[in-house]
C-alpha cells in the first residue's frame, strides 16, 4: 500500500531536533498551533470561484480555542483566539462559492510551508494527479484516502467518499463542518474543508507523514516503539481527546477512538485523526464498524453505550482503555487466531495484570527494566479504570492524561536518573539506534 523512503542519520537527527522543539513548547505551555490570516487575494479568488459547491468555514479563528498544555503544571489553560475578521460562517453554507479559508497545522515537512487559500474541485482532482491510485494513501469505511499536493507546494489528505456513504450522515456532518474545522489543537489532525462536485464528496484534512499507530505497533514501519514513545503517544492522545470532551464550544465525543486513528508525526508523536466522522462510515456489512444505531469499531465500543445507545465521553475513555491495552501488549484488540483465553485482549491482558503478571502481557518486543516493568504495571491500572463496565465509575479523560504524565515522569526518572542536558532527547533515551523513517512520496500527475 505505501512507498517508502530510506532512513538517514539526517533524519534521526531532524527527528531529535524536532522533539527538542516539541518539549521545549509544552514546557513553555505554547504549543505551536499555525494562526494565519486571510488576504485579499484570498477573497479575490474565492470570489472566482463559484463553480462548485463547497462546505467549509467563512472564518476558522473566529470563537475557536486553543488549547495550551502545560506539561509542568499538569493543567490546561484554554485561550480564545481573537483574529476574527469574516462574515458569519453560516453565510457560506451551501453557497457556490467558495468562501473558505484553512490555516495549515504543521505535520513536519512541506506542510509547515502552507498559507491561507482556497481550493476547488479542479484543485483537488489535480493535487490528486487525477486520484491516481499511486498517490492512494489508504482506505476506511469512508472510502479512498488519497496524499495531495496543492499547487503551492503544501501537502493534504484527501479522503473521497465512497459513492454508498450515508447521504443522511453526511448532511449531519455537513452542519458540524463549521464546528470542527475551526479546532486546532497538535494533537489532533486539522479539518480543512468538505466539498460536494456532484456525486463526489471529499474531506480535506491535515497530512500526518508517518503512518498510524496500529501500523507502528504492528512493526510495519520500521522499528518497534519504546516504551517512552508509547507513553508520550498516549499521553498525545490524552490531551487530544480530553480537548474534545472540555475545551470545544460543546463537548466533542469522538466515537471511534483507534490505533488506526491515530496518526503518528515524523518526530514520533500523535495526531488524533478522524473526530466527528465515525457516523459516516458505510453501511458494510463486512466492516469492523457495527452498524445498528451504534457506531464504533468492533473490540473498542464501550458495553454501556452498547446495552443504552446513550453515547457520553466516557465512551471514549472505555476506547482509550482498550487502546492503552493494545499499547502495552501490540497485539490488536480482538485476535481471532489465539486460543480462546487469548482472543479477545483486554479480557485477557486484563486477568494478567489482576494475576500481577504484567510482564507477561507486555508487548515481547519491549526492553524489560524495573523502570518499564513499573510504568506498564501503571498503565493497566490506568487501562482498568477505563474500562470499568459502568460509565459512572470511569476515570475522565483529563485525569487519564495527568496519571500519564505521572507514569512516564517516573519511568523517566527511573530509567535515566541522571541524564544529561539533552538526553531526552537522545537516541540512547529512545532506546533505539537509527530507526527507519519510511513513509511514502508524492507521485504528480
Ligand atoms: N490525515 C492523514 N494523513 C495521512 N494518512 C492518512 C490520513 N488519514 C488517513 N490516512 C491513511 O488512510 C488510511 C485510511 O484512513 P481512514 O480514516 O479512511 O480509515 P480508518 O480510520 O483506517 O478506518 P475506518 O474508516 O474503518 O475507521 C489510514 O489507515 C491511514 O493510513
């Protein structure tokens, strides 16, 4: 499915000098979210552009939120950002013309590059190289994922529909465009757009260049994660979801909480991808997805929501238990091949850790240490939390990420108790030499 690109020592180093920053903004509480502003050109040129219809925003900044992670406060500070300068975005639904500005969330690479503008159908369909299945980049329950250039340079992914996705759905989803395009937050993946050009329906979202987690836990992208990146990734999806559940105008509830949906950066760290999108998979009856009334992805679906159909955010935290789960062992959440006892994996995990036998269900690919043995201990009280049967005994999402920050606080001082300056940050801290960094290049029409 994906062409690679060779490992280099450059990119080790890149990959360093990345997390330095990355840190060094969560230490500062400011993480760096892109805030660009609109031109006139911008206007000029939606203007022109009136031929197809487009679903987005009038205004990204106005009212939304940023939120800042304050690593040695273990709080959150939310801020408002006052860059308001359009007309009401309701203005542009359904309009033909296209009124949409994105900023451009960085992803690492040519995405850091990209400024204001506005795209079109035509657009897409050459960023695409005519959605060549060389630039097909995935595919989900809502269809194709295709890797895009736009004709400045930078680099989206363009998710088109498949021609049976719910029309119902996506009118829903259509009301919400505005919402969701308008969060930014690092950890999770920046909506920029939706277009209907007749039967084609296509999202435009941030491109995250290193694959998802479920590929780096399956060991399909190069070496294996540690057990610090694997608590730094959870703790990434911690935040990214406890911003959903408390920093958004109302409560965001994701739904479909994933390996597969969580999409790993070049310096090792997540974006949360997909939010807002579980209802509008397809009606499949061979997908993962359960299609009656519930949605959400088989091994992950809270028993509650299930038994009730009331979906609450603690739905995502029982998800989150089964994805700390699936972190600590690499297995996935139901694996039909092992013995029965085995199958379904946070049962057995589960009965490993009540048995204080841990370590047996932790991923053998991972370095044993008394420092990792301790920090997987905490992560499957964590995970236990989560996936408590009723809702109401469930951790929040917020506390999840501050018991997260505990454990890799400890298993940092545990491990390394007295690293140099910028150890951390170091390859002998990841615990890994050169890793391969493989992710695929852009083929143009
Ligand atoms: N923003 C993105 N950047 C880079 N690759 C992406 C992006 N979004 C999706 N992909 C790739 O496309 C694949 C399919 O993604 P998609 O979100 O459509 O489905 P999924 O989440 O894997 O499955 P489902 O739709 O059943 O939940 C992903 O596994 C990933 O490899």
């Amino acid at each position: 499915m994906k062409k690679t690109q060779g490992s280099s020592l450059h990119q080790l180093n890149q990959r360093k000098r990345n997390s330095v920053l990355q840190d060094k903004s969560a230490g500062n509480g400011t993480e760096s979210h892109n805030v660009k502003s609109h031109t006139a050109l911008t206007y000029l040129k939606s203007a022109v552009k009136g031929i197809f219809t487009l679903f987005v925003p009038g205004q990204r900044k106005t009212g939304s939120k940023v939120v800042e992670n304050d690593d040695r406060m273990n709080t959150y500070k939310v801020r408002e950002l006052s860059t308001s300068t359009d007309s009401s975005s309701d203005s542009n639904k359904g309009s033909t013309k296209s009124n949409f500005s994105h900023s451009y969330a960085s992803s690492g690479g040519a995405n850091s590059q990209l400024g204001p503008g506005n795209f079109s159908f035509e657009e897409i369909y050459k960023a695409t190289a005519k959605f060549s299945p060389d630039n097909k980049i995935g595919e989900g329950g809502f269809g194709t994922v295709y890797k895009g250039k736009l004709s400045d340079g930078s680099l989206v992914a363009i998710k088109r529909a498949k021609k049976d996705v719910q029309n119902k759905h996506l009118s829903e989803f259509k009301n919400e465009i505005n919402t969701l395009s308008r969060i930014e937050h690092l950890n999770l993946v920046r909506l920029y757009g939706y277009l209907e050009h007749g039967d084609e329906k296509i999202i435009v979202v941030e491109y995250v260049s290193n694959g998802t987690l479920r590929e780096h836990l399956d060991g399909t992208r190069g070496q294996v994660l540690e057990i610090g990146e694997r608590l730094d990734i959870a703790i990434d999806v911690a935040h990214a979801v406890t911003y959903l559940h408390m920093y958004t105008d109302h409560p965001i509830i994701h739904r479909d909480i994933k390996a597969s949906n969580i999409l790993i950066t070049d310096n090792f760290r997540a974006k949360v991808a997909d939010f807002g999108f579980a209802r509008l998979a397809a009606e499949d009856p061979d997908a993962t997805h359960i299609s009656t009334k519930v949605k959400g992805t088989a091994g992950y679906v809270d028993p509650d929501y299930l038994r009730t159909h009331q979906l609450t955010e603690k739905s995502d935290v029982y998800s989150f238990g089964v994805l700390l789960v699936e972190m600590i062992t690499g297995r996935h959440p139901v694996e039909p091949k092992r013995q029965l006892s085995e199958r379904v994996t946070i049962r057995w995990a589960m009965q490993m850790w009540k048995q204080g036998e841990a370590v047996v269900a932790m991923d053998p690919r991972l370095r044993r240490s008394p420092a990792s043995n301790k920090a997987i201990e905490k992560v499957f009280r964590l995970a236990h939390q989560c996936l408590a049967p009723s809702r109401k005994s469930r951790i929040s999402m917020k506390s999840c990420a501050e018991v997260l920050w505990g454990i890799r606080k400890e298993f940092r001082d545990k491990a390394f108790p007295n690293p140099p300056l910028d150890f951390h940050h170091s390859a002998d801290f990841l615990g890994r030499d050169v890793r391969k960094n493989k992710h695929k290049s852009f083929v143009s029409a």
